[in-house]
C-alpha cells in the first residue's frame, strides 16, 4: 500500500464539458489503444483546480481523450486489459462525480468506476507492466502525505517510482498522444475556423476603436468583447497589446499604457472556443495611417510572410519554412532583427504538440514573421528605431497546399487604413 499510496501522487485528475466530439473521443481511445503493446499503459489525470480560479483550463492530453473539462477524474489505458468483474476492459475513467462522465459515449473496451477503485486497480498493473505513459500536468510541489517529503511531480516523483519499480520505464505521454493531436480532425478544424473568425472579429472591432490616447486595455477589451458575445469564454493565452516601446516586447500583456500619436500596436491574439485556440497578428497605426519608415518594414514583413505562405504544402518541412523566411530577411539586410521562431503548431494548446516537422494534411500552423528595431541598437537604421512589426495568420495545411483560416484579418496597407478612418 506504501508504494501505491506514494504513486498515486503522479496522476492527474480529469475533466471538460461534453461535446458533440463524443464520438471522436472514443475513436481517439482506441487508436491509443492500437499503438500500445501488452506490457504498456497510459495513465492521465485532469489538472487541480484552483478554489478560487475563474477560468479552469483542462489537461489537453486527458481533455483530447475523454471530452471531460472537469478536476478530480482519472483514465487508465491497457492494452492487455484489465479486469472489472467478469470481464476485461482496457480502458476505464475514473470520476469522482457521476455528472463528468454520464454523457460519455462508451465502446465495449471501455468502463467508468468511482475514483476509489483506482489504487486497487492500479497497484495490480504497476508490477506487470515495463512502461508508463504518463501525464503530470500539476508541475508544483507536493507533499507525499506518508513521508511529508516534498516532491516535484516530473521530477523527484519519477525517481521514487523508479526505486519501487526498476524495471518500469516512465515516459511523459505528450510525445505519445501528441502524435494523434498533430493531425486534426475535420471537427477540430472546425472549431479552430470558429476560434479564428471570433478572433478576426475581435482584431477588426480593436481596429476601429483604436486612436490616440486610447489605452492598451480599451483595445483588449473590444477584442475579448468579440470572445465572449460569440461563445469563446475562455482566451488561448492571454491577450498581447503593445503599442509604442512595448510593441518590442514579444509577450508583453500587462496592456496598461496609453496609445500616442505615431505609435504602431502589436496586437497578438486568441480565442479559445470548444478548447480550441486561434492564434493571429496584426500590426497597427493608432493614428490611422503609416509612417513612410513604418510602411517600409511593414511592407517587408508582409511580402516576406507571403512568399512564406506561398510554399506551405504537404511533405515540406517547417525547417525550410524558417529557412526560406530567414534568407528573404537576409537578402533584404534584416535578418538579424528578426529574433523569434516562424511557425507553431495550434489546437488544443496555442503551441500545440507537433510530432515530426514534416507538414501534413491536417496540420495547423502559424506563419509570423517579425523584424525589431530597439532604440538602443546602434546599427539599426535611425529611422526604424523604437518600433516593431508582426504580422501572423493561422494556417490550415490541405491535400494540395494550404487555407489561411485568418484571411478575414486585414492586413494589407490599404485595408487597414480604410478601416480605421
């Protein structure tokens, strides 16, 4: 029982809302299932939640498995099977309260127990089994209530198991599940179209709100406005408006200053809808029209973007992506101000899990180029120093190329000073 007790500190608890993914949850199980051999299990837990937190986001691994948006539940995955009463299952959640799991499509591999049932269950399998996928979604420490040691989930918890268990082998289950969750699914795509065009009507409503002595939060706020009237209650990370020296800040969000005339504004955003994030990038000028110098860089960001997009399709790699975004810069003489990564993965999370670098249909990807002019870099040009630009759209790889889910953004020169006239 020490060893189970000590143990069970590594499983995530469960939970998400139901959706008219159901289906797709099951099926998601049973591929899992298929990639397992006989002396293999996945273990995964929903993430704890905050008494006090106003905005409960789920392990996506647990969410993509089982559709449950809620805390306290568990799934066990076997493929040899596990017995409850007189039949064998493979897969079997684990809640703690009847309502996370009553509208859950069950197949004939699959269970629900209470989660009490789990240690017994588990303490069974831990012996016979030489690896476990895991998930450790709470990374704080945490005291085992035997001992009163302090340990770090993915860290120390793991080094104790392998003193109980020399012979298992612990791996993390992102890579494992991640190569399912890197092809989406057509519902999926759906949901992330959703998220974009919420997040295009956000972007277009900040637009028109924006002028000279507007604050960062009132633009925040118009956009958020646009999640939560259309259903996205929830951000795919946290909202970045920079404008002036903040615009050089890649992951500025404090959003408290007040606009002035001249600045550009970086305004890089998400909804979250269904559990799906969008991620999209526009640059702005909060007086409505473009400085000569600004029109310059912008102009090259865009046409490097483009010539980027313009390659997208299947069984091209990301790294050439980055390659060929990095030698149009070069070319230019600029690449040394573009100083972050091209592409990232979107779904579930906003960088979500690529397996392989390779493109494939189904894939969901940014494309965001950059250049950055601090205005204490002494060999930036005079007239580009103290302003950045991003321009970033989301991107769905297809059978024949690619569809750019954001294209509803403006931002062409024109459109964007028409709209904001």
């Amino acid at each position: 029982m020490r060893k189970i007790a000590i143990i069970t500190m590594l499983l995530p608890l469960a939970g998400w809302a139901q959706s008219s993914l159901t289906d797709e949850f099951q099926a998601r199980r049973e591929k899992v299932l298929s990639m397992l051999d006989t002396s293999q299990v996945v273990v995964l837990k929903a993430i704890n939640a905050s008494p006090l937190a106003n905005e409960y986001i789920q392990d996506h691994n647990f969410f993509y498995l089982t559709g449950i948006n809620s805390p306290a539940n568990t799934l066990l995955i076997s493929s040899k099977g596990i017995k409850v009463g007189a039949k064998y299952r493979n897969s079997i959640i684990f809640y703690s309260d009847l309502d996370d799991v009553k509208n859950i499509k069950l197949g004939q591999n699959d269970t629900i127990l209470q989660s009490a049932e789990l240690r017994a269950i588990f303490s069974k399998l831990l012996p016979v089994i030489s690896k476990l996928y895991y998930s450790a979604p709470d990374l704080v420490l945490v005291n085992d209530w035997l001992t009163d040691k302090a340990y770090f989930m993915d860290r120390e918890m793991k080094n104790r198991m392998k003193t109980l268990f020399p012979n298992l082998k612990l791996e993390s289950a992102d890579y494992f599940i991640g190569k399912l969750r890197s092809i989406k699914s057509e519902q999926e795509i759906n949901y992330i179209r959703k998220a974009t065009n919420i997040t295009v009507d956000g972007l277009i409503a900040a637009m028109r709100l924006a002028k000279p002595k507007v604050w960062e939060y009132e633009l925040q706020a118009a956009i958020e406005y646009e999640y939560t009237r259309q259903g996205a209650m929830l951000r795919g990370f946290p909202s970045i408006i920079g404008s002036g020296l903040n615009n050089l800040i890649l992951h500025y969000s404090d959003n408290t200053r007040q606009t002035q005339n001249g600045d550009l504004i970086v305004m890089d955003v998400g909804a979250k809808y269904k559990g799906y994030s969008s991620d999209i990038t526009r640059t702005i000028p909060v007086s409505g029209r473009f400085t000569d110098a600004q029109k310059e860089i912008y102009s090259m960001v865009l046409q490097v973007q483009k010539e980027v997009i313009a390659m997208i399709k299947p069984g091209l790699s990301k790294d050439e992506l980055e390659k060929a975004a990095r030698n149009a810069f070069k070319r230019l003489g600029y690449e040394s101000y573009f100083i972050h990564g091209l592409s990232h993965s979107v779904g579930l999370d906003v960088h979500d899990f690529m397996a392989e670098r390779v493109l494939r249909p189904g894939m969901v990807i940014t494309i965001e180029p950059g250049l950055y002019f601090s205005p204490n870099d002494k060999a930036a040009p005079e007239r580009f120093k103290g302003f950045g630009v991003r321009i970033e759209d989301i991107i769905l790889v297809t059978e024949n190329g690619y569809e750019i889910l954001s294209k509803n953004a403006p931002k062409e020169i024109e459109e964007i000073e028409r709209l904001m006239k």
